[in-house]
C-alpha cells in the first residue's frame, strides 16, 4: 500500500504547501516522509509509540528513536531550553572536499 495512503489513513492531513509534510492536530504530531524515511515530532513519548504500533500493521518498520541526521541535515537539540538547531556543516564539509575547495587558503577579509 501507498505509505502517503496509510499515513492519510491513520488521520493525517497533507500540508497544502509541501507534499512531504503531514500534521496531526489532535495528536499534535508532525511527520515528514521522504521515500522511505520518516521522521516524526511529537510531545509525548506515548503517542510516537501508538504511531509506531500502527505503521508496523502494514510495514516492517525500523525504529532509531532519537533523530541525530536526516537528509543530510545534522539534528541538535537543547532541550533545556527547548530549542532544536538544523546543520548542514557536514554536509558542505564533504562537498568541498568532493570539489577540492579544501585546498584553498582563506581570506581574512570578503
């Protein structure tokens, strides 16, 4: 089955600006899907674990509980005060020695 579907399915409501981005208001879950991957935001531990029971009905799911990197973006977190910081220093770091700039001197003024 279509996992867009499934996940349509289990009560889920597509955001109209971004066809990978689905929300659940009563529940106040996030979840983007992005082929095969899920990543899921939610405020109670208990409710990850309901949607994990019911997406494991219709497939083999693996579970890697807290997100450190998806899709090239580096995940940190700080909870103390609440705050979650996307990076994608690693990322640009592996381009620019895929591209040899690694080799270049850097300026001390633009």
């Amino acid at each position: 089955m279509i996992i867009s579907l499934v996940i349509k399915e289990l009560g889920f409501v597509l955001f109209s600006l971004d066809l990978c981005l689905f929300k659940y208001e009563k529940l106040d879950i996030l979840l983007i899907l992005y082929v095969d991957d899920l990543l899921v935001s939610v405020l109670r531990l208990e409710v990850i674990i309901e949607l994990r029971n019911d997406l494991n009905k219709y497939y083999s799911i693996k579970d890697l509980r807290k997100a450190k990197r998806f899709l090239s973006f580096d995940i940190i977190r700080d909870r103390s005060v609440k705050i979650i910081f996307l990076s994608q220093e690693a990322y640009i770091i592996i381009i620019i020695k895929k591209f040899g700039y690694n080799q270049l001197i850097e300026a001390k003024t633009p």
